[in-house]
C-alpha cells in the first residue's frame, strides 16, 4: 500500500493540475509516510516473533536501510544538479528528478512481490503464548 501511495504522489506531482490535485497528492503522501512506520516496526516483529531477543537490530537493519537509500537517491540527485546545474541556469530541469524518483519508486513497486513470504512458525508462537499463561515462568496468569 505504501509504494503504491509513493508512486501515486510521484504521478501526481508530475501531472496533477490546480490545488484539488495537490490536495489529493498530500493525502497519498500521507498514507505513504504512516505505512512506511508502520512497516519499519512491523516487518521485523512479524518475522521475529519467536526471536524476540532479535527485534531491536532487525528494527535498526530496516530503518538504516531505508534512510541509507535515502541518503543515496539524495546524493544522486544533488550530484546531477551540482554536476549540470539546475533550472535556472540550462542544466538539468528539476522536473527530470521528479521522473527519476517516479522511476525508482516504479522500480520498487514491480520488485515487491518478488520478496520471498513471510512464514511465521504459528506452533512455536503458540506455545510461547501458552507458557506466559501457564505459570511455568513465574506468571500465573491472575489479575492484580
């Protein structure tokens, strides 16, 4: 859902006309942005249930890669406007970053089902449930 938020404000930002547009574009990127947290936090719990031990560096992995690739579009793209210029002076239009970033997200949105699936071992998590209420670690499960 959330690339295919990104990938809607990229379009809307190339080729939507007049403030409703706009207005439209925001909302999409908004939606962009709250599924992006909430994958960062998600994703590693979701795959490491049975690892909880794990959760803090898997949660640090996606968040560095995420602001890792961040960091490099930004680069890239100072370094295309550094290296032509911009608008104002011939280089290379503003707008032909627009159409890089809608590419890459593009990109992105085509390679996400390529991802292997998440496989949750549900009779491991089961029985780590089991032994919270059990009272076999200290827990007898009663109410204060």
């Amino acid at each position: 859902l959330g690339l295919l938020c990104l990938t809607g404000t990229r379009l809307l930002l190339l080729f939507g006309r007049g403030v409703g547009a706009m207005r439209l574009m925001q909302c999409s990127y908004a939606a962009a942005v709250g599924t992006e947290t909430i994958a960062y936090f998600a994703l590693p719990y979701i795959v490491l249930m049975d690892k909880p031990h794990l959760f803090a560096p898997a949660t640090v992995a996606v968040r560095g890669a995420c602001y890792l690739g961040n960091a490099l579009g930004s680069g890239i793209g100072q370094c295309l406007v550094s290296f032509y210029g911009g608008d104002d002076d011939d280089g290379i239009p503003l707008r032909t970053l627009f159409y890089l970033s809608l590419a890459f997200t593009t990109a992105g949105l085509f390679c996400f089902p390529l991802l292997p699936p998440v496989v949750v071992n549900r009779e491991q998590n089961k029985q780590s449930e089991m032994v919270g209420r059990s009272g076999e670690n200290g827990v007898d499960g009663s109410v204060l």
